[in-house]
C-alpha cells in the first residue's frame, strides 16, 4: 500500500489529538456527566433538546483546554469545581454554535440537523439563551468576581463579533484586520476565557494567568483560520457540516480576501456567489484553484502558523509538565486539520 504525505499527516494528527485527549479522559467523562446534569429541566423540550445536543458534542476542546490549563499551574483538574466550569464553557460553547445554525440558516452540524431545522428558529433562539443562563447561573457557584468578570467579557465580545459579522455579510471589500477583528472576537476569546479561568482554578500566580490568557487567544485566532481553511479545502462528509458554506451565506475569509487583494477582477466572482447564494455561475472548484494560483491558500495557512507558534510561546512562564507538553502540542495539532 502506498503511504502519501497527506495520509502521514493525518496519522499524525489522529496520533496528537489521543494523546492529549486521553490525558484527561477521565475528567472529560466527568464533564459529560456534568453537562447532563446541569441540563437536566422539568420543561420536556429542554430536556430533549440538551439532551441532543449534549450527544451532538464535537471533541470538548474548550472543556480540555479548562482541564490543562488548571493541572499546568499546579493545580488538580479532576476538583468539581474545575470540572464544573469547564462544562460551563462548553454550554457558552454550545449556546454559540444554535444561535450561528439559526443566523446561518444551517441545516446540519457534526452531521446532525440542527436545533433550527429540527425545531425552528424560536425555539433554538430560546434554547440558545437557556443555556447562556444557564452557564451563568452554574458560575455563580464559584463565588469568584474575576471569574464572572472573564464570562461576562467574553460573552459580550462574542455577541458584538456576531453584529459585527452581520454587518459585513455579502460585502466583497471586507480587509484583513476587520476580519481577524471579527474572528478574535467570535472565536478567539472564548478560548482565551477557558485556559484564564482554568488557569483561576488551579491557584496561578499573575504571569501564568497572563500566559494562558494570551496562549488561549492565539490558539483561538489558529483554530478559527483553520476552520475557515477547511471550508475551502474540505468535504461536506470530512467537516460534518456543508463545505463552502461561509461564501454562499455572504462571509468572506482570509484566503478570498488575500485573491481580491492579488487579483481585483477576482471581486466581481466573490460578489456573484453571495448575491446569488449558489455556485451555479462561479463553481466552486474555480473560486478554489484561484486562491491557490495566487498563493492565498499558504499565506492563510501562514497566518494560522504564525499565531500558533505565538500560542506556543507564551507556554515558556508555565513550569515543565506532561501538561505544559499538551498544550504545546494542541496549536500543531489545531492547525494540521487542513494539511
């Protein structure tokens, strides 16, 4: 059998991602059973919908990166305090992802129809904000004023990178900046609120915090120019969801915005595909052999590598531990999907 590159890679990332999941699998089952708790309501349709959504639940990235963060500084992951913010962030996780299927109008996630396309608009609106309030109510316990201050913060700068966002749908001249703005937004300080407040947890002294706060912000900027890679480049069966979905719903990523930069006659391509919401006039494969002939392609990737190298190097505060090593290795492991 002949072993090509691209399947070394992928051995590579399966390799890296059980290695660093299966550190806390023990926690991370505990998280599960958390989530199921803290779902659990007398209202029959909130029950069946977290429920679903709770079985729907991708890898518990955020949820890990709570867990090593706490047990990098010294601290004990598998307490249930930690483990029960570490659900908290991925019921703010989730609440995300029903609000964005609605905005979207997305019908499926992680091959699964979504909350909106089993349920409805209204209902997934509200389930969304059940489980905000949730998420919030669950924090109260911890008694800690830094900690409501990171929920509140980063709540409030995912809400404005959705209104930001909208603002921008089916523009062709969004920049570079406007667009790392939005994604930092809507992405990164979510990650940065996990490793911050696992790092809380775990008793860490100022320049630690201060390291994984910053460690999960560039880890969130990599993951999100990732995600937006692999739309290009991906299936609909390998990402779970519809590929090339971000351009038919008026988003414009890095790798276009790098081609209109490159090739300006480029716009009128991108605008056709929003304006008309398909890919009959402008296949697909067009818009994705030229953002690889003018390089777009490797510079986004570029762009991810260089915040997941800065992710990397902010681990050099922590001490030397198997979990310092694991989130070292997730930035790699985050941006390889696309190889």
């Amino acid at each position: 059998m002949q072993v090509t590159e691209s399947s070394v890679v992928i051995e590579d990332v399966k390799a890296t991602a059980k290695r660093i999941f299966s550190q806390v699998a023990a926690e991370l089952a505990q998280v599960e059973l958390e989530f199921e708790r803290q779902a659990r309501s007398n209202v029959q349709v909130i029950a069946y919908l977290a429920d679903y959504l709770r079985e729907s639940g991708g890898k518990r990235v955020r949820p890990a990166l709570t867990i090593l963060s706490n047990y990098a500084v010294g601290g004990d992951g598998s307490r249930y305090n930690s483990i029960r913010m570490a659900t908290v962030m991925e019921f703010l996780h989730t609440a995300t992802l029903v609000h964005d299927d609605i905005i979207d109008s997305a019908d499926t996630r992680r091959n699964r129809p979504t909350v909106n396309a089993l349920c409805g608009n209204e209902t997934a609106v509200l389930m969304g904000d059940w489980l905000y309030m949730s998420a919030f109510e669950t924090s109260l316990a911890e008694r800690s004023l830094p900690i409501l201050d990171i929920l509140t913060s980063v709540t409030r700068k995912m809400t404005e990178g959705e209104l930001l966002q909208l603002t921008t749908l089916g523009h062709s001249d969004i920049t570079e900046p406007h667009y790392l703005d939005i994604i930092q937004r809507k992405t990164a300080f979510l990650f940065s609120a996990c490793c911050e407040v696992g790092a809380i947890l775990g008793g860490a002294n100022e320049s630690e915090q201060n390291a994984l706060r910053d460690y999960g912000m560039n880890l969130g900027m990599a993951f999100q120019l990732t995600d937006d890679l692999l739309d290009f480049t991906s299936t609909d069966d390998t990402l779970g969801k519809g590929a090339g979905v971000d351009l038919l719903g008026g988003k414009v990523t890095l790798p276009l915005i790098y081609l209109m930069a490159s090739e300006p006659s480029a716009r009128d391509m991108v605008q056709t595909v929003m304006t008309s919401g398909s890919y009959a006039n402008v296949p697909r494969r067009q818009l994705h052999d030229a953002v690889e002939r003018v390089g777009a392609l490797d510079r986004s990737r570029l762009r991810a590598d260089e915040f997941a190298r800065a992710a990397q190097s902010t681990l050099d505060a922590l001490p030397d531990s198997e979990f310092r090593s694991s989130l070292a290795a997730i930035p790699s492991y985050v941006i390889d999907r696309d190889r």
